[in-house]
C-alpha cells in the first residue's frame, strides 16, 4: 500500500525522483567523473526537488509570508552559483522528501477513515410492518424500524434487540476481547458481528449518527484541530527568513548606492548569504531525528516523520488501551475451581468441560479445549452437542449431560462468583444438571508490561492511565497486574477521545497507545499516537503517528528515551550551528571573510553537526535508551 500511495502522489513522485537523480550524482562527482556527466543529473534534482516548494514559496510571498522552503530553494541555488553544487542538491533532497513523506501520511490517514464507513453493511434486512420482509440501503434506515440480523451477518444499524438471543463481535466499538451476549433489550451497534443466533432489532438511531459514523466523524475532527505540527527550527522560519533576506538586500544594495564596485559588494553580499544560510541549523535538526528513527526502525517502532520524534520527546503522559495492547487480545483459561462434593480435581474438570466445547467454535470454547492440550488432557468424545446463542453448549460425555456456559444463564439463582468479582469471564460446568464446578478466563498481560508501566512511569513520572472500553472488574484486574493506579474502565471511543483531550487542555503532551478502531479518535487527538502493529486495525495503524511493529510494548519507553536523547542533539546541534553563523556573519560584516573561507566555515559547520546527529545510528544508542531509567 505504500508503494502504491507513493506513486499516485504528486509529491512524492518528484521527491523519489529527485532522491534517484541525487543518488546517481553523487558517487560520479565523488569519484572525479568529468563535469558533463554529473552537471545534468544535479541540474536535474534541482529541478524535480525543488519546483514544486519553490513554486508554493513564490505563492506565499504573494500572500506577503516567506517560508523556509523558497529560503532553502534560494539557498541551494546560491550555493550552486559559487561552486556547491552538492550541498544545494543535498539541501533539495531533505526538503523534497520531508514535504512527501507528510503528503503520504495525510492521504493515507483520510483513505483509512474514509474506508472506515466500509465496516458498515451496505444493506440490511427490513421487515415490513404488514409482514414480510425486504432489502434496503443501510443509509436508508429510520428509526423505528425493524432488522433481521441473521447468523454471520454485520449489523446494520445501532438499535436495541427487540427477540432472539446470539452474541456480537463489538471489538472495534468496545475493545472487548470477547462477544458480548445480546438478548431483549440490549444495545448493538452498526458494523458489529452478529454470531451464531438471529435477532430482531429496532434502530434506535438515524445511520448518519451511529457510533461508527461518529468515530469517523471525530478522527476527521481531531485531525483537523491537532495543533499544527512544525519542528522547532519552522517556528522561527519567518522571522530568519525576512532578517535574512532583508540583510542580504541591504548589504548589496546600500554599498552599491554608496559608490562601491559591483563585483566586490556582489561577492560580499553572497558570501553573507551563504554563511547566513541556515543549512546548518536545518541539518543540526534533522540528522538526529532521521537517525532516532532509522535507530527505532531497526527494533521495530516506525517513527512517520521527524516531527513525531519530536513529540515523542515532549511526552509527559502515557495513556494506554487494555485488550491488544496491554494484554494479549485472547483469552486464556486462569483458573479452575472445582465445587466441593463434585468428586473432581481441576484436570478432571477442565476435561469435561474441552469434551463438550471441543466442537464450538466460540473464543470462549477455543480457550478451554487449548487449556485442556496444554495440560495433555485425554478428551473423552462428546455426542449430542447443542449450542445455545447467549447461554453454553450441550453435550454427552461418558454418558453424562455435560453444560457448559454463562452462570447467569444456567443457574438463574446464581450470585456472581469471586472470579467474576476479581475481573474473569466465568463459565460454570453442570454435570446432569448439578454444578460441578468454575472456569475463570482473562485476557492475559503481555510479556513485560508491568516493567514497561514500570519504565514510562519513570520517564514521565506520572504512572500511566488505562483506558479501556471492557468492564470495570476486568480492568481492575489488569491493572493490579501492571502496576497502574487510574483505571478509566467501560468507555466508548468518544469517551476515550474526551479524556485525552481533556488532559491536553490541561497542558500535558499524551502518549496514547493502542490497536482498534475504537482507539482511533483518541489516537488522534492525543499529542502523540501509538499503535499496536500485528493486530492493530487499518484505521488505527494509519491514524497514529507511530507503529510498534511486532507489538513489543517494552520498545515503546525505549523510544520515548531515544526521542529525548534526540532532541537533545538537536539543541547541541543548534548552538554548534548559530556559533557558527553569529561568528561568520560578524566577521563578513566588520571586516572581510574570503568567500572559500566562509564557505569553508559553512560546510564545516554543516558536516559538524551532521556527524554529531549520526550518532543516534549506533545500536548502543538503543541499548543505552532501552536500559532501564531512573527518573525523567
């Protein structure tokens, strides 16, 4: 996809093809190749890299603003008007890319939210009021009106089940691990998965305002309002830019009515031009950057543009979503309680419980019978399996009635269990009827979660909050687990985006981290979004502005230590590069700096603060960011 993405974008097919052209230069002109050859191939980075921005900067200065790209343009330009034909090219090459590299990933983002209204049906069954039944458009539902949601089958709008009992598929709304059961008087929502029953649904909202639309409509929303994204150095662009161009003119222009001879005021006003530049102070900021993310890139994190490294080191917060990514996304079986008198230990029980689950087909069935295989359990044959939408299952093993499912179903007179009260999803096992005894299940933490709560509580020094659509004992449960003390439990995705907002409104810079599409609109309006990438949905993984690869949560403090070491290259490149400058343009202006001195000073400057931003390329830069810290 994003090769695909790259080549329809016009941005992107300039920059590749200026950083091809470049790249054909380069070795040619380093390797003493007459002039002819190599001439044509800058000529042409020139052009292809630097048309395009050269062409908005000129449209800007229209509207009387002067940004740092027609500088940069201007800049390259000059160099190669005195010789340095390189640094221009290489100047054009950055700003190209960098310019693409944000095109992708707005038209990337707005193909993901807009394919996001895909998960909806495009139709759904009607029934007639008089009887019958028919097919509509989904966007021509109204409320009142009643659905047939069959087995298998999306469902179209959100509404309240009026009959019929089945369980839905609502991760994307909810985050939770596994199906909801729905019967009379239930909510379901549109582009959720019906199971294995039918329902009868009343819509209880229009289609254009169904949750789904609505997590469209706020990921558009935060993307929209998320305060402008600019590296530092872009913040002061304006301002150097006009001084710049304004003191070059006046350098010219003032000796020359003055009297003074137009070669040498000509030379001299290039000279301060060149060594006034910020070339320097453009690569003194991106070189650590690129090389924090080609450094994260190798363990796993892809950082999307330079500009979220630089959030990532602002980061004073960390709020972080349950099922995916904090926990595993399945459930597992965590505990087995026989009930005394039932005559069974906790493999016996486990046992009878896989026989009769071994043919469904339900997460919950799935995670017993791996139990059972895990301990080495002989599964007896089950025969006369039945399974009941929202209740359990039904089966005969060794010539016993054997009824797994939901207690609250089973046992009407059931009170909830110490599981249910410690955040499991709890099955009972009856045997002819009589209960046996109880399965726990929970979706378990990830491997070293709880060192990486540990780690990003010593980076921000606040212990980050766990935002999570599933319900309050479960997340208690994980959060005891992990060490996190905030628990912000059953929330839908409006009510996660809110509560990231609300903490940005307070002044904090959020980490968010998360996979679903229920994730997405705080992923956007958080100061910095992180997804989960082997389970993460599309809309997620596009709408955040970093990708944990092979979903080790461990890589996330370390890249959050790697930005800030960054940044604070980026400052020590700063004062390097306008040492520099302040130095040069002294000495052009109160004495006379020989230009292939001044140039010499420029490139010199230039190469500096480009080796000491490399630095963040060694792999002891990760393992010193991935050690454990001690404090922010």
């Amino acid at each position: 996809m994003f090769t695909s993405t790259y080549v329809r974008l016009p941005e992107a097919r300039w920059a590749l093809a200026a950083l091809l052209l470049f790249l054909l230069a380069l070795p040619t002109h380093l390797l003493g190749a007459p002039a002819w050859l190599w001439g044509p191939l800058y000529a042409a980075t020139y052009v292809c890299g630097g048309w395009e921005p050269g062409w908005e900067g000129l449209k800007a200065l229209r509207e009387k603003t002067l940004d740092v790209d027609l500088l940069m343009i201007v800049a390259a330009l000059g160099a190669a008007a005195i010789g340095q034909v390189l640094d221009g090219a290489l100047l054009i090459v950055i700003f190209a890319t960098s310019g693409a590299l944000e095109a992708i990933a707005t038209h990337r983002t707005a193909e993901s939210v807009r394919g996001l209204l895909d998960l909806a049906p495009a139709t759904a069954t009607r029934l007639r009021p008089g009887g019958g039944e028919e097919t509509v458009p989904a966007d021509r539902l109204a409320i009142g009106d009643t659905l047939l949601i069959r087995p298998g089958e999306r469902i179209g709008a959100d509404g309240l089940v009026l009959s019929g009992e089945s369980e839905a598929d609502q991760a994307t709304i909810t985050g939770e691990p596994l199906p909801a059961a729905k019967a009379p008087g239930d909510e379901v929502f549109a582009g959720t998965v019906n199971g294995t029953g039918a329902l009868r649904v009343r819509v209880t909202r229009d289609p254009a305002d169904s949750v789904i639309a609505r997590i469209v409509k706020m990921v558009e929303d935060a993307s929209r309002t998320k305060a402008p994204t600019q590296l530092f150095i872009e913040k002061i662009e304006q301002r150097y830019s006009w001084a710049m161009v304004t003191a070059t003119l006046a350098l010219f222009l003032i000796p020359l009515a003055l009297g003074a001879a137009l070669d040498a005021t000509l030379l001299r006003a290039m000279t301060f031009m060149i060594v006034a530049s910020p070339c320097a102070v453009v690569l003194a900021t991106m070189p650590p950057l690129l090389s924090a993310i080609a450094n994260a890139g190798r363990h796993g994190v892809l950082a999307k543009s330079a500009v979220v490294m630089e959030r990532l080191a602002q980061t004073d917060a960390v709020a972080l979503d349950k099922t995916g990514t904090l926990t595993e996304g399945t459930p597992r079986v965590t505990a087995l309680r026989p009930l005394p008198g039932s005559g069974l230990d906790k493999d016996a029980l486990l046992a009878l419980a896989a026989a009769a689950e071994h043919p469904s087909e339900h997460p919950l069935a799935r995670a017993i019978t791996a139990a059972a295989r895990e301990r080495g359990l002989v599964l007896a044959d089950a025969t006369g399996f039945s399974s009941a939408p929202g209740t359990g299952v039904t089966a005969t093993v060794k010539g016993q009635e054997i009824r797994v499912g939901a207690p609250a179903r089973l046992l009407p007179d059931d009170d909830p269990t110490e599981l249910e009260k410690e955040g499991h999803t709890v099955v009972v096992v009856l045997r002819d009827g009589v209960p046996a005894g109880y399965l726990g299940l929970a979706d378990r933490p990830r491997p070293g979660a709880a060192a990486t709560v540990a780690a990003l509580t010593a980076h921000t020094g606040r212990t980050p909050v766990l935002l999570t659509g599933d319900n309050a004992p479960a997340a208690r449960r994980l959060a005891e687990e992990v060490g996190i003390t905030d628990v912000r439990a059953g929330l839908l995705p409006q009510d996660k985006a809110a509560a990231v907002r609300e903490w940005e409104s307070a002044g904090r810079k959020v980490l968010l981290v998360g996979d679903g599409v229920n994730d997405a609109p705080a992923l956007a309006a958080a100061h910095t979004g992180v997804a989960m990438g082997r389970a993460g949905s599309d809309l997620a993984l596009e709408t955040a502005d970093a990708v944990v690869v092979r979903d080790e949560l461990a890589t996330v403090p370390a890249v959050l230590h790697l930005a800030r070491r960054a940044r604070r290259l980026v400052i020590q490149n700063l004062v390097i590069a306008g040492t520099f400058i302040a130095v040069l343009v002294t000495w052009d202006l109160v004495g006379h700096l020989p230009l292939p001195l001044g140039v010499a000073g420029h490139e010199g400057s230039t190469v500096l603060v480009g080796l000491n931003g490399l630095r963040l390329l060694r792999e002891s830069a990760w393992r010193r960011a991935a050690a454990p810290q001690e404090g922010p």
